[in-house]
C-alpha cells in the first residue's frame, strides 16, 4: 500500500469513528430521561458558598437576589475586597468571611468549608444566577451513590457573539454529557453551580493537595471543579447532573478575555486527562467515559495531523506534475484532478469519509439544536462556529503551555 493510499484509509477510518461518536452522542442524548428520586435531603440539608474577587456590583446583586430565595443558608467569602460585597450579602441574609491576602478561589472554598456543617454544600460562582427551586431540584438526584449533582449551564444572552457562541458550546457539550450520564458520571460538575456531599469533599478541600495543587511545581488555581469531579469518581460516587436546573451565566465581555478564559479551561482540561488516565479515574467511571475522554482530546491531533498529512500529498502530487509541465499551470492542474478523479480507490475513499462526516455532523448538529432554548438558533451557530475555531487554536497552545496555570481572573 503506497502512503497516499494509507494516509486516506487513516482519514477514512477516523471519519468512521467519528461517525459513531456523533451518532451515538446523539442518539443517547435523544433518550435521556432524568430520573426523579426520592431521599432524605432536602434544601435545609445545604449550605451555599459563594467566592468573589471583584465580580461587578450589579451581578453579585443579582446573584445573591436569586440564592436568598433558596431557603438554606449561604457564606461568601471576599478574596480580598470586603466592600460593597459584605453590605450586599448581609442585606440578602448571608454571613460574610474576608479572606484579607487574596488567595484564590480554591482558599476561598477551603475558608468557607470550615464554617460548613451541612450534609451537603453547594458552590455557586459569584456570576451564576440559580433559579428559584435549584437547590431542591439539585439535591433530589442524590441516590446512594451519588457524590455530586451539578447543574446545566447556560449563557446570558446579550445579543454579543461572544454569548451566542458560548452558548453553542455549551449546548453542544449538553449533548455529550446527557450522553454520558446514560452510563453513570459526566465528566465535570461546573463550578459554576454543583451540589457535593460535605462527607466527601470537605476534608479534600482542607486538604493540602486541594488548596495547593501544583502542575509541573507550579501552583495552579484553576481546574477546582474538574479535581473535585475527579476526588467524586474516584471516591467511589457518581458525578451527575440534573439538566431540568439551567443555571445562567455571563460570556466574557471581549474576544481577548474569552481567549484566556479557553486557554485556562484548555490547560486545566489537559492535565486532568492525564491525571484521569493515570490515576484510575476514568476505569471507575465506565468504559464509555474513558472512550468520550480519549476521543474528545484525541480528536484535534488526529484532525490536524491527517490535514497536514494531507496536504502535503496533495502539494507534493501537483508540484511533481508541474515538474513535467512548467509551461502550463492549467494543463498542470487539470492532470492534478485527474489523478484522483481516476483513481478509483482514492476517490471511493473520499467520498465515503466526506458522506460519513456530513451525516455524523448534522445528526449531531440536530442534537445540539434541541438544546437550544432560544429562538436566534441561526446566530447560535453562526457564532459557535468562531467560538469552536477558538477553541481549536487555544486547546493546542494550552497543550504546549500546560505547566503554566494562570491566577484565578474574573472578566
């Protein structure tokens, strides 16, 4: 077999795997039934934690507005500012910790677990607004052997493409998580609002290893809701999630700032696929988890690696071409598209992988679309379409930068 001919059954293949991976993704998340449970908590069984370091006004007023009619207790921890966040939480009912020397959100959640006696906590960023009844819809999904319970994210639509391409990608990974709770655990319960038992998560929050954690020695503040999704699964307790809570948040308000949002959430992202491999995490969570983490990290680097390869076939066949007719480009060219056009495996090949990726993709995109609650679906995915070509350029460079963990930085 030449290397042209191995190059396009590798891309063949791939298409083929990828097929599956949109299809059964879709079909899976087509068929996801919450399941309604009956236990013994309820809302008063939970106590919320709110970090914030310098969250615009108005939005921590929102947000603290919406966590008062939770009916249970909230803590906020100020990461160095006190003003005018103590004032606002004292007005909503909270109690309110000032962490003096700023530290980060992980200092922030260990200061507030040592004041949280609940079965349950329930961490809520400081620009996440909870509807009414989160938090007894979120507690009643936990079973026994449930760990976690986190909530479904969605974007503040501001009619900026920032926000409407955030919210592609957040429909997009409804999808694979609703997927992948049909065999037990979703791979991250958002920081951005999620139900733990105190059991479990209180003494790793105290814990050195949490309020520390360092990557390559480097002290890293990010990637808290993935570590503790991680302690969950391998804990012995399923990470779930309940998609009937939609949780709002706010996109970042510039592409700069949304660039190093993804670059943070990238490297994160990375070390805990390593982490979770080596670690054991993944086998406990289930062969389909292991698969959907293995394809969803893997998929860019082959995706790129058999473009270029292909390219470069594709330039090295045209120039040699060219070779035996410098005096004519279009004599030159037209042979070039002969050459595949005649080649009956090559173009069999083609054909198949290109009917497969459209039928995976708009399976999927079909999907995704269900999920999407507004009626701008069209700017949805428009917009999605940046924010995944972003997403693709900072998911590498976060690859090659892993080792340098970014500070905990809100818009």
């Amino acid at each position: 077999m030449n290397i042209y001919l191995l190059v396009f059954v590798l891309a063949a293949a791939f298409s083929v795997v990828s097929t599956i991976f949109y299809l059964v993704n879709s079909l899976r998340s087509f068929f996801f039934r919450d399941e309604t449970i009956n236990n013994d908590f309820t809302k008063e069984d939970v106590t919320i934690v709110v970090p914030v370091y310098k969250e615009k006004e108005s939005v921590f007023r929102e947000v603290l507005q919406a966590i008062s009619l939770q009916g249970t207790s909230f803590i906020v921890v100020g990461d160095g500012n006190d003003q005018p966040y103590r004032a606002i939480t004292e007005e909503y009912g909270g109690r309110f910790i000032l962490n003096e020397v700023r530290g980060g959100k992980r200092k922030c959640l260990a200061i507030a677990m040592k004041s949280v006696f609940s079965p349950l906590v329930m961490f809520v960023d400081s620009d996440t607004i909870i509807p009414p009844d989160a938090t007894e819809k979120l507690v009643s999904k936990f079973k026994s052997d449930v760990g976690g319970v986190g909530a479904n994210l969605s974007l503040v639509i501001d009619d900026s493409p920032i926000s409407y391409g955030a919210e592609f990608v957040e429909r997009s990974r409804e999808v694979v998580f609703k997927a992948m709770s049909k065999s037990g655990n979703v791979m991250i319960l958002d920081g951005g609002c999620a139900v733990y038992r105190t059991s479990i998560v209180k003494p790793f929050i105290l814990s050195d290893e949490f309020i520390n954690h360092t990557v390559f020695g480097r002290k890293s503040l990010t990637g808290d809701d993935r570590q503790l999704t991680s302690h969950v699964i391998k804990s012995n307790f399923r990470a779930v999630k309940n998609y009937d809570v939609r949780v709002r948040t706010y996109a970042q308000s510039t592409y700069k700032s949304y660039i190093r949002q993804q670059v943070r959430w990238s490297r994160a992202g990375w070390y805990y696929f390593f982490h979770d491999l080596k670690s054991g995490t993944a086998s406990k969570a289930g062969s389909f988890y292991t698969f959907e983490l293995i394809y969803m990290y893997m998929l860019p680097i082959v995706f790129l690696s058999l473009g270029l390869a292909q390219f470069f076939i594709y330039t090295h066949i045209f120039f040699r071409i060219l070779l035996f007719h410098p005096h004519s480009i279009e004599v030159s060219f037209m042979l070039f598209i002969a050459f595949f056009t005649h080649n009956i495996k090559h173009g069999l090949i083609r054909v198949v992988s290109t009917f497969l990726n459209i039928g995976g993709i708009s399976v999927f995109g079909v999907a995704v679309s269900r999920n999407v609650q507004i009626k701008k679906k069209l700017k949805v995915f428009a917009y999605g379409a940046v924010s995944l070509f972003i997403m693709f350029i900072t998911f590498f460079y976060g690859l090659f930068t892993i080792w340098k963990q970014s500070d905990w930085i809100t818009r």
